[in-house]
C-alpha cells in the first residue's frame, strides 16, 4: 500500500512538473514568435 502512494505522489508530480513544463515552452515560444515579428518588421 505504501509503495502505490509513494508511485502515485511520484506520478502527479510528474504529471504536474509536465503541465507547467509544456505551459512554460508553449508561453516562451509564443514570447519567441512575438519578436521575431519585432525584428523582422524593424528589419
């Protein structure tokens, strides 16, 4: 019983440490494709 908490704790944090990953990338390509505009438009 014990070792299924530990793997499920183990799991969401998992899960949780991915949300935020894919929520960060998806945030920093968006601020990414914002200047590359910038600079193509002051090019």
């Amino acid at each position: 019983m014990h070792d299924s908490f530990l793997s499920e704790l183990r799991n969401k944090k998992l899960s949780v440490y991915f949300v935020s990953e894919s929520f960060r990338i998806q945030k920093s390509s968006e601020i990414w494709s914002l200047l590359i505009k910038r600079s193509s438009s002051l090019l």
